[in-house]
C-alpha cells in the first residue's frame, strides 16, 4: 500500500509538471522570459556603466578642481532622488507617463528605466573607488606636469579599478534580480512567464520554483 501511494504521487508530481511546464508548449514563456530578462539586464548593465562613469567623473571633477558647479549639483541632484525612489515607480513613470504616448518596445523601456537607476548606485561605486586611491599618488602626478585626464588614466583608474570591479559585479546581480518588477508594465520577464503559466494551470509550485532556480544559476554563476 505504501509502495502504490509513493508511485501515485510520483505520478502526479510529473504529471503537473508536464501540465505546467510541457504541455501545450508552456515552457516557451520561460525561455521568452529568460531572454527578455538577460537583454534588459546587459542592456541596462551597459547603459548604467557608461552613464555612471559620466556622472562620477563629473563630481570627482568637481571635487578635485571646483568647476563643472552646474553640473555637478545636477548629477547630485539625479544620484540622490534614483537613489531616493523605488525602482519600480522609476519604471513606472518612464513608461506610463515619459512614454505614454508613444509606440515604444516594452523591453527599451525596461533597458532605460533599470539602466538610469543602475547609473545612479555605479556612480557613487566609481567614485567611491576614485576617492580610495591616496591623495598622494594624484599630487605626485601632477608634480610631474600631468593634467587632470593623464593623472586620472595612468595613475588613478588602473588603482581604483580593483575596488570598484567587486562592487560593479555586485550591482550586475542586482539588476538581474531586479528585472523582475518588469511585470509591472506587462515585460514577459521570468517573473512574468511563471505568472502566466500559473494563471493557466493555477498550479504554482512548478513554474515558481523553476524561475527561482534559473535565478539562482545566473546569480551564483556571474557571483562566481
């Protein structure tokens, strides 16, 4: 009897994943998902990095020759309020009321509004490793008649570099965990295709613990 009952629920667990996962071809929304949620991330990624070296560049600018004043309270003012708000009502504004009356790819607007709150935190992760590198070795450069740009190429970023790529990693997982608040304007992220599954099957269990584990993966394998 305890044998029959063990078949039984075995048979019922690959029966729900093959309802949940399989039939009807439901497995495509998770790759869908997985693509969609890997674009937005490496374009966001790419777009943070580029923006928030810009921005920090800019303030250390600033801090080390007291110009750029206009631009610089402009970037502290962009840095404090991305840092300041939600994620999530980001993206919301961007596409519900920056983009409302335009035809524009769901998925651009997810590279967008995660980019620009990634270059928010990457800014102050590069200055912060700019700042690390001994007021010494800038001094030094600049006894030796090298201007702002040589100082900061030769002899700052090359330090500085190694503090920041941990951190810049760290910020990389992050932005892949937070695509998932794409499902809030209607981005078929991984978060997402486990949500339409389940409203079809209403079977949860499968398609949840699925994206958690795919989560997982790509985490502990770009932590690695």
């Amino acid at each position: 009897m305890g044998i029959e009952t063990i078949e039984n629920e075995q048979q019922t667990l690959i029966d729900r994943f093959y309802n949940t996962v399989i039939y009807d071809g439901r497995y495509k929304y998770i790759l869908e998902g997985l693509a969609n949620t890997l674009i937005i991330a490496l374009g966001a990624g790419i777009l943070g990095v580029i923006l928030g070296t810009l921005l920090a560049l800019i303030r250390n600018y600033h801090e080390n020759t007291n110009k750029l004043k206009i631009l610089n309270l402009l970037a502290k003012f962009y840095i404090t309020v991305i840092r300041g708000t939600p994620s999530i009502l980001q993206l919301m504004i961007i596409y519900y009321v920056i983009f409302k009356t335009t035809s524009i790819n769901i998925v651009l607007v997810g590279i967008l509004a995660f980019g620009m709150n990634s270059a928010a935190y990457v800014a102050e992760i590069i200055r912060a490793g700019l700042n690390s590198v001994d007021k010494g070795q800038k001094e030094a450069g600049a006894a030796l008649g090298l201007d702002y740009r040589k100082v900061m190429t030769y002899i700052v970023f090359p330090q500085a570099l190694k503090n920041i790529l941990p951190a810049l990693g760290n910020e990389f997982i992050t932005l892949v965990k937070e695509t998932s608040v794409g499902a809030y304007i209607g981005i078929v992220e991984l978060t997402k295709a486990s949500d339409i599954i389940a409203s079809r099957t209403y079977d949860y269990f499968f398609p949840l613990i699925l994206i958690a584990l795919i989560y997982l993966a790509i985490t502990y394998g770009l932590s690695k």
